[in-house]
C-alpha cells in the first residue's frame, strides 16, 4: 500500500508539473488595437524591421488589425505588392473596416496587382460603409451617380450622401446641398439645401465656406446679406485650403 500511494503521489506530481509547464508555454495575449497600430506606423514610416516580424506573427496568428498593418507596410513597396494584397484581403475578410475600405480603393483604382474592378470595389465600399464608415459611403453615392459598379441610380446616391452626412462627412453634407438645391436624385428644396451648406461649412470644408460666402455678400433667398460674414468665411476657406495644400506637401 506504501509503494502504491508512493507511486499514486508522483503522478500527480508530474501531471502537476506538466500543466504547470504548459501554462509558462501558452504564447502571450493577442496586443490590442494600439500597439499593433503603433507596430504598422514604426513599420511604415520608421522602416523597423523588427516591427514588421512582430506584425507578421500576430498577422498568421489571425488577427485582422495586424493583418491589415502588414499589408499597408508593404503597400508602398512593388516588390510586396503580393503580399499586401494577401493580407488585406485576410484582414477585410475578418472583418477590419479600414482593410475594407482600402481594399475598395485598390479594385476600384487598380492597385496591388489586383487590376480595375468596380464591381469588387463596390462590394467592399458596401462592408465598409456597413460598418459606418462615411469615406466608404461617400464613394458608393459617387459610384451610385455615375453608374460604376453598379446601376446608375441618383436616388441611392443621394442616400449614400445621407448616410455620409449622417456620420460626419462635411463632403457629404456639401455634395447633399447641391443635391437638394437643383433637386437632383432627391425633390428640390432651397431650405434644406441652405441647411446642408451650413453643416458642411461647420464642418470646415473649404468649397461650402466659398459658396456660404458668396451667398451671403450678394444676399439670395435663403440666405441674408451679411458682407462681415462673408469676409470671414471666404478668409477661413483660404486658410483652410493652404492647411490641407501644406499636408501634401
């Protein structure tokens, strides 16, 4: 009986010891968000090597935000163009809005050796814009209006538009004004389209702060003169056109 309880008490010992072993093995927590973001901008703009191993680890372990941060780290480089289409596709299919949306962008523009196809591109703006993307959305209205990838259908546009404006697309709410000022895809209405004007000049897109502008020094029906205002607005559409100008530079 000594023997077997002897025998009993080592087994136990080595299971123990073998789950213990197993526990320090367990490869370590998938990063969040954050880092594995910090990883791609340390991969793209710091050309760290070692950030794209880590990408690349973490990408074949499945996750679709590293997957997407390795494809834009090759994005920019021709003789990788494989690879990122590989994992952007991966990471769009998992799930990942911004791999989405620019996986759109290379169909619809024909990049990463993936050739022009409006159809495709179509089909991942719709992801995108599904998951409340306002860039995706405002390109589908674009694509809705001038029949690409789809029928031509100026009402859908302007429900894209919608839907862009909705999620803060000062473009979208330009573009909206428009479309409700000549009543095109939707019933005209001069209220609604001053309405928009307003939003989308709120929102500092420089092409709603000119025609606010020139509304208002020459006065028009829904819109009272106020030549002060229109100095101001025209002087902030210029600044803002020299800030977007600098950041391509």
């Amino acid at each position: 009986m000594k023997i077997c309880f002897h025998l009993s008490t080592v087994s136990t010992v080595l299971v123990f010891g073998l789950l213990v072993a197993a526990c320090s093995e367990r490869p370590p927590a998938m990063p969040g968000s954050a880092q594995l973001e910090s990883l791609g901008v340390l991969a793209r703009q710091g050309g760290q090597a070692s950030a794209v191993d880590q990408l690349q680890a973490w990408a074949e372990r499945g996750s679709p935000i590293a997957q997407r941060e390795l494809a834009l780290a090759y994005e920019d480089k021709a003789a990788s163009e494989k690879d990122a289409a590989f994992w952007l596709i991966k990471a769009a299919q998992g799930g990942d809005k911004e791999a989405a949306f620019v996986l759109a962008g290379a169909y619809y523009n024909g990049k990463l050796g993936l050739g022009k196809d409006p159809v495709l591109a179509a089909q991942w703006y719709g992801k995108a814009a599904a998951q409340e993307d306002e860039r995706a959305a405002l390109m589908l209205s674009r694509m809705a209006k001038y029949g690409e990838g789809m029928p031509q259908d100026l009402k859908q546009s302007v429900a894209w538009l919608q839907q862009a404006s909705a999620h803060g697309s000062a473009q979208a709410m330009f573009l909206l004004s428009n479309a409700y000022a000549s009543g095109d895809g939707v019933a005209q209405d001069l209220a609604l389209a001053h309405s928009w004007l307003e939003k989308s000049a709120q929102g500092d897109f420089p092409p709603a702060l000119q025609s606010l502008a020139l509304a208002m020094d020459g006065g028009s029906p829904d819109a009272e003169k106020n030549p002060e205002r229109s100095y101001h607005l025209l002087k902030e559409a210029t600044e803002e056109r020299r800030m977007h100008w600098d950041k391509a530079q």
